[in-house]
C-alpha cells in the first residue's frame, strides 16, 4: 500500500480523484491518507466533511508530519512549480493535474530535475485513457503514412468552471499569467492528445479572443491549428457558448471517424461503415473512471521503479505547444 497526500483540495479532487482513489483495483494499493489546503475556509470545511484524512496548511507542515511515498497535485496551476520542487527535494513521487506548469519557463527548469531523479512522474492526461480517443488514436495508427489527415475539435461551454463553491480564488479567469485562461484549462487537453498521437508539431497558429465574458481577465475563446508531418488540426475551445456540446472528427482520403456528443462512434474505413459505443465524454462517472485507470498505471510504474521518462517528456511538449500557441496569437504569426 502506497500512502499519499492530495495538495490542494479543490472541485476536481474532491469529485474525481477521491472517487478514483476509492475505485476497485485502486483503494487495495494507493491510500490517501492526508490533505494540504491553504485556503482558511475550505480547510476547515473539509475537515468537518472528512474527517478521514488529516489536514495541513502547507506543505512543510505535512512533510513535518507524515511519512508518504507519493503526492497528488491539485493546486492551481500557478503553484505545480513549487510543488514539484519540493517533492523531488523530498523524493516523492507525483501525481500532477494538468497543465504540468503554468509556462515554459518552469517546464524548462523542472523538466532536467525530473529526468535526473528516479522519482516516477504522472501528468494527469486522462484523456488518452478514454474510449473515444483511443478510437481516434488507433485509426490515426492505422493510416498508411502516404495520407494526410484533418482532425478538428470543438468544445462548447457557457463560461469556465466555478471550481468548488465558497473558494475565492477564481483562477481559471484571471490573467493568463496566473493561470486563467481557456486556453491553460481546457486547450491543454487537445495539445497533449495531438503530441500523443503524431508528436511534436512544425507549424502553429492561434487566435485568442474574449467573446463574451468582459469581467474575465482572460481569453474565452481560442481557435488552434497545428500542423504536423502526417495531419494538420484545429482546435476550437470556448466559454462563449449557449449549451455544452462536444464534437471530434478525423478524416483523410479512405475513412473517417465522427464523435458528436453522445454514446457513439462513427467509424468509416474503405467504403465500411461502423458505430462504435463508448460512454460519452461528459458523464462524470466515466470521467473518474479514466482516473482510476491512470491511478493504476502510476502504481504499476513505482512498484515497478518506472520514472515515466516517456511522460516527463509529454508533459514538457504540452507547455512548450501552449507557448507557442500563445506566441502565435500575440504576435498574429505562425509560430
């Protein structure tokens, strides 16, 4: 049994990761067994709410007070640096919700310290463990290298993710130098999938608006194209919006692969046509479960003496794809 400690106890690990901590398969090899929280309000909420775990304020509190094997990073971006820093100080091995920093300049200085130590590292890209794109991935696998393929993302929502009710610290919507933006939060999703399934990109273009929302310090809407040796993708992401909606799309000159929203895949190879079920993508229930598979692959991993050098490296691609993307859009050039 691994014994870890979740830092900072926000929406998304309250809701997801407890629930993937307490999953089958999961609950029998990793345990959580304390919380850092610095916001006054929460901490003492939470620990009227769960009073399983024991609570600090900070992290040398904890480090003062336990003895664990791993953390799970759930702060605010703006606070991973820091974070990381100090595991690897302590040799923890980590657990990093996305984005792995808030820019290039951290991915930078943390991406050498992770690679020197024989720490194992998981970004939380829990994407790549959904059905849905593992269908994209395996088709992209499968086309002959002589085609050339489009993909196109969209992601409708009608403003960014309050967070966890009570907190004062809306950061999802705060200048892009403090981690807001839709771009950090929501973009970074389709950035990772990208250099997961045709590496890193030659040419990159970006438009970062704010359509809707004045009172946000931050774009709401960004509209990404990459284009790569094998496929060029779009990436349209927004807060804009008048109803959540998802739709995905590959297509290229023998198939394609359609996902609209709902509990299926459309898939089209040489003239055959399939519909493939998966959950949809917006069900919580399945979105914890992608979690609790990646829980199990981060097990594996230390048990194992595996230090993910593969996923250090993803993580690094993914900011450095952001910045560029973010270049791309201030300078209005192709980075």
């Amino acid at each position: 049994m691994l014994k870890g400690a979740i830092i900072g106890f926000g929406k998304i690990a309250q809701s997801n990761h407890l629930a993937a901590f307490r999953s089958p398969g999961i609950k029998e090899r990793l345990r959580i067994v304390a919380v850092v929280e610095p916001n006054p309000a929460n901490l003492e909420r939470s620990r009227r709410e769960h009073p399983e775990f024991r609570f600090y304020q900070s992290m040398s509190g904890l480090l003062q007070n336990e003895s664990i094997d791993f953390v799970d990073i759930t702060c605010p971006p703006k606070m991973h640096c820091h974070v990381l820093e100090t595991c690897i100080e302590h040799n923890l091995h980590v657990i990093c919700e996305k984005p792995f920093t808030l820019n290039l300049r951290e991915a930078e200085l943390l991406r050498p310290k992770l690679l020197d130590s024989s720490l194992t590292f998981m970004p939380c890209h829990q994407y790549k463990y959904s059905p849905i794109w593992k269908q994209f991935k395996s088709m992209s696998d499968m086309v002959k290298h002589s085609s050339r393929l489009l993909l196109q993302f969209n992601v409708f929502r009608m403003a960014a993710d309050p967070g966890l009710g009570g907190l004062s610290n809306p950061w999802r919507t705060a200048l892009p130098e403090n981690g807001g933006g839709i771009l950090l939060d929501t973009g970074i999703h389709y950035l990772y999938l990208l250099y997961w399934m045709f590496g890193r990109p030659g040419k990159v273009s970006a438009r970062l608006s704010n359509l809707f929302h004045v009172n946000y310090q931050c774009e709401d809407t960004a509209l990404i194209t990459l284009e790569f040796e094998r496929a060029i993708a779009q990436i349209t992401v927004t807060w804009a919006a008048d109803k959540r909606y998802n739709d995905a799309r590959m297509v290229f000159d023998s198939g394609s692969i359609f996902y609209e929203g709902r509990n299926k895949i459309i898939r089209s190879l040489d003239g055959i046509e399939e519909e493939i079920p998966v959950p949809d993508a917006s069900d919580k229930e399945h979105y914890s479960s992608l979690y609790g598979e990646m829980f199990g692959e981060f097990a594996d991993a230390v048990e194992n003496n595996q230090p993910n050098v593969g996923l250090i490296e993803e993580a690094y691609q993914s900011i450095k794809i952001l910045s560029r993307c973010r270049k791309a859009a201030s300078t209005d050039s192709v980075a």
